[in-house]
C-alpha cells in the first residue's frame, strides 16, 4: 500500500504530527520557538554537507543542529548578549554558511524550494522508517524524561532544588529538537517546521486547562492538519507543506472562536 | 545518618560572587534532623542565596557544601508560572515527585486548599498559592524542607497556623528545616538555631543567645531584642498600646 505517493505522504505527515504536537507544547512554554527556527536554518548546511560527503540527510542534519545548538549552550554562559541575539546569529550565519557550499556544489541539481518547504509527495519507503523509528525514538526519550522536563519547565530552581537536574535535562532535550528536524526536514522544509511545532499547539493551548490535555490536543491538531492539508493540496493541486501549514491556522482561527464563544456563554 | 550525627546538610565557609560583588559570604552551618535553623537578616543580606547554595543551584561557589539527602521540598520566595502553561493545582503537586491522589488531597487539607485542587495555578490569590507551595514540598515527605518566607502574602490567622504546621512536620518527620522569615516572633519562639545574615554571618546561635548579642541588636533596632520576652513566659509587664514595655507595679 505504500507504493502509492499520497499514501506515503500521509504515512509520513501523520508519523510527524505526532511527534511535533508534544514537542511543540514545550517549546511554546519553554518560549522556544524562535530556537525552534533557528535549528531549521541550520539545517540547510546539514543537508548541503550531505551532498559534499555523499551521507544520509537527516544524519547529518541531526549532526549539524545538534552542534549548534550545544554551540548556543555554551555561547548563553559565556556571552552577555540576550538569547534572540545569540540566536539570530546563529541562524542566519548557518544559513549563509549552508547557501554559500550550494554555490560550491554546482555539480548538483539543488530543488531549492524543495529544501525550504519540504516535499511530502516525494517521500519515499526509506524516508517513512527514518520518520517512523526516528519518531518512536524521540517520543519514548520523552517520555522517560517528562518529569524533569515538565519540573524545569515550570520552574528551573525548583527542579534543580529537588535534584530534577534541569541542566543534564535541557541537553537531552534540545537535542531531541534537533532529532525532530532532521526527521522532518524532507517532508516539511526549513522554513516551515516551526509552523507545524508552534500552530497546533498554540491552538492546543486555547483548548486545554492542564498540560497533558494540551498535547493531546496539539497531537490531534497536528493530525487535522496533516490529513486536511494533503487532501486539499490533492485537490486544489497546492504545494503539500504549506498546505498543511495552512490547514494548521484555519484550526487555529476555528479555536479562536470557541474561546469567545464560551466566554459569552459564561457572561 | 548516623555517621554523621544526623546531618542532612552542611555549609563550610560558603559564599558566591557574581560580578564581581559578593552575594553572600562566610557562611557555614548545618542542618540536622528535626531540627529548624532559621536565617534572619535584612533584605539583600544573603538569606535566600544562603538557602540556594544548600540547595545546589548555584554552581560556582567558594567554599563546601555537603548534602546528605535527595529528598528535599522547596518552596522558592519568588515563583512565576507563564501563562503559556495550562497547569493547574493538581498538576502542579506532581512536579517533582508521584502522589497518590490521597497524598495529594492530605496535603492540601494540611494547608486548608484542598477546595483548589482542580483550580488554575495561576488563578490563586497570593496566599492562597503560598499555602498550595507548602502543600507541595511536605507532601513528598522530605528529609530536608527549604522555606523561603514561606507564608508571605498569608492572612494573619493562617500564619500562624501554618507556623505551627510546619513545626509539627519536622516533629513528626523528624525532617530537618532551614526557614528565612521576617517574622522575629516566629523565629525567635520555634527555632533551634538562628543566624543573622547582612552579607556575612553577623551572629548565630539559640534564640536566646542571638537577641542578647550587640550584632543582633545594631541590625534590627532595640525594639527587636525585646521580643523574646514575649515567649519567656513570665508575664512580669504588659504592653502599651504602641508596642513599648510596661513593667508591673
């Protein structure tokens, strides 16, 4: 059955939303989502030092956002600038980095549009194990470390107090990050996977009143999107990522207007 | 435990310098089990940087600290929740540690919010959310308690009642507390220990001992030295109305 594309891109989309929807929950309470771009960007160089070394994509697109993002670590403790700064500089110097090995790299036909806004229908049997086995492993990860994750979450001196270890546990857990985008960068592109880690769980969050419910509905926002998008994308023949992205903020708007609606009903 | 004369934690000549400025510095004392050591200073003499560096979140520190326990309940001076986070009362309790539901529900009865449980953290009322603090850090049952002004914002009938809560925790725990309060009533009548911070250690020692010392008295006015007679029992004055002594006859 999988050897029908729209399959495959549903295969794909879905093993996704699942993955994005918990982490996107943290990374808008943790306020990541800026870092969140900025491990994308650098993604660019990951996937150009794929093609000069001839290695696997998202292996080297793990490598290369896992790299920086202990390099912003080390930089928060050892610099006085503020984190967006600290950030933007790292995005758009990995991103420069990454165009400018393009231009060295003319011997290869570059779909530069494909890089920044992925191509679901272009996923093929391989790309939906790394997803899938890759996903599992993020998502097991997470769940062993959920508790300190959660604890420093809410309040970082408390959990280091009571011995969480949030310093061990922020680690793992920008790494995970970093996991995430290298699964995802095929099927989503650059620009547009913090879109599907911040969208659904923005609209999670207008939903829920503890956080196990927010990622439950993160996930089955995350789920709509993937489903409607593509379907859409099939219909109106649009191009797949921004589909979903697109599909994501209608249901965003669409809780926008349950929130008010419940507050009149309360007046 | 016993190798080391029931001491959950110990500070040796601790102090932490951040900008060049020192925070706090020279401080050494122990906790011990069921024993309430309390710190008393003005405000930014090192009272709750002292209480941080028993806790191991300052890193770069001068000096030793040795911890004798993992199990230790918090509860900061300051914490604010993001209104980002959905979280409410229930959640909040299993931070750190899994509860029973019936451990959950005991503690917060402890504290008099059990009616909060299923409330929105963020929408408590400062003493409310103080009360659900302490809640949280004695439901684990630790070894070690860490309050940083830990009633702030309480009205003045539940301060005493969870003054007098806390104390019967260590008791019944026998878990070993280090308190920062204002309230020189309080400490001065439960406390073992007291140490007077402004920067250093100005003096230390019992109640007792620590309100007769010059250091004690320079820091917090004359007024403060009388307050142990109140708890001394012999009721040979009274007060007038502006606080002042009256000796009988």
């Amino acid at each position: 059955m999988f050897d029908d594309f729209f399959i495959r891109a549903l295969v794909a989309g879905i093993g996704i939303a699942l993955v994005t929807g918990p982490l996107g929950c943290f990374v808008i309470w943790r306020r990541l989502s800026f870092f969140a771009g900025t491990l994308a960007h650098s993604s660019l160089l990951g996937v150009t030092l794929a093609f000069s070394f001839d290695i696997n994509i998202s292996f080297s697109v793990l490598l290369i956002s896992s790299a920086l993002a202990l390099i912003l670590l080390k930089l928060q403790k050892s610099t006085k600038l503020p984190n967006d700064a600290l950030l933007g500089l790292l995005a758009h110097s990995s991103l420069a980095i990454g165009l400018v090995v393009i231009g060295f790299l003319s011997y290869i036909r570059f779909d530069i549009m494909g890089l920044l806004f992925g191509d679901i229908l272009a996923v093929n049997k391989r790309d939906l194990l790394v997803i899938w086995i890759g996903g599992a492993i993020i998502l097991l990860i997470l769940k062993i470390i959920w508790k300190p994750l959660f604890a420093s979450t809410v309040n970082y001196e408390l959990a280091e107090a009571e011995g969480m270890k949030p310093e061990k546990i922020n680690v793992v857990f920008t790494i995970l990050m970093a996991a995430l985008i290298a699964i995802s960068i095929k099927m989503v592109g650059i620009l547009l996977i913090t879109g599907m880690l911040i969208i659904p769980a923005a609209m999670a969050r207008n939903l829920a009143n503890n956080p196990k419910q927010m990622i439950i509905i993160s996930i089955i926002g995350g789920l709509l999107a993937v489903v409607l998008g593509l379907y859409s994308s099939l219909q109106f023949n649009s191009a797949s990522g921004p589909s979903i992205i697109t599909a994501a903020l209608v249901l965003f708007i669409l809780s926008m207007f349950n929130i008010k609606k419940l507050k009149q009903l309360k007046k | 435990m016993s190798l080391n004369n029931n001491i959950l934690v110990k500070l040796e000549n601790t102090g932490v310098m951040l900008d060049n400025k020192w925070l706090v510095k020279g401080v050494s004392l122990e906790v011990k089990k069921g024993k309430i050591v309390t710190l008393i200073g003005p405000n930014g003499s090192g009272k709750s940087t002292t209480a941080k560096i028993a806790l191991g979140i300052y890193k770069n520190i001068e000096g030793k600290v040795e911890k004798f326990t993992d199990k230790i309940g918090y509860v900061p001076q300051k914490i604010s929740i993001d209104w980002t986070l959905p979280i409410r009362v229930s959640d909040f309790m299993l931070l750190t540690e899994n509860l029973t539901n019936d451990e959950i529900n005991n503690a917060l009865k402890l504290t008099g919010v059990d009616h909060l449980k299923n409330n929105d953290l963020r929408n408590l009322s400062g003493g409310e959310f103080q009360r659900v603090l302490i809640a949280r850090a004695i439901s684990k049952k630790p070894d070690l308690l860490v309050l940083d002004e830990p009633v702030q914002g309480v009205d003045f009938k539940g301060e005493l009642a969870l003054y007098e809560l806390i104390k019967e925790i260590s008791e019944k725990l026998g878990c070993g507390i280090l308190l920062i309060s204002h309230d020189l009533h309080v400490v001065m009548s439960a406390t073992d220990h007291v140490l007077c911070l402004n920067g250093h250690v100005c003096c230390s020692g019992t109640p007792q001992a620590v309100v007769k010392d010059s250091k004690y008295k320079e820091l917090f006015g004359d007024r403060a030295s009388t307050i142990l007679s109140v708890y001394e029992h012999d009721h040979d004055h009274t007060h007038s109305p502006d606080g002042t002594i009256e000796t009988k006859k």
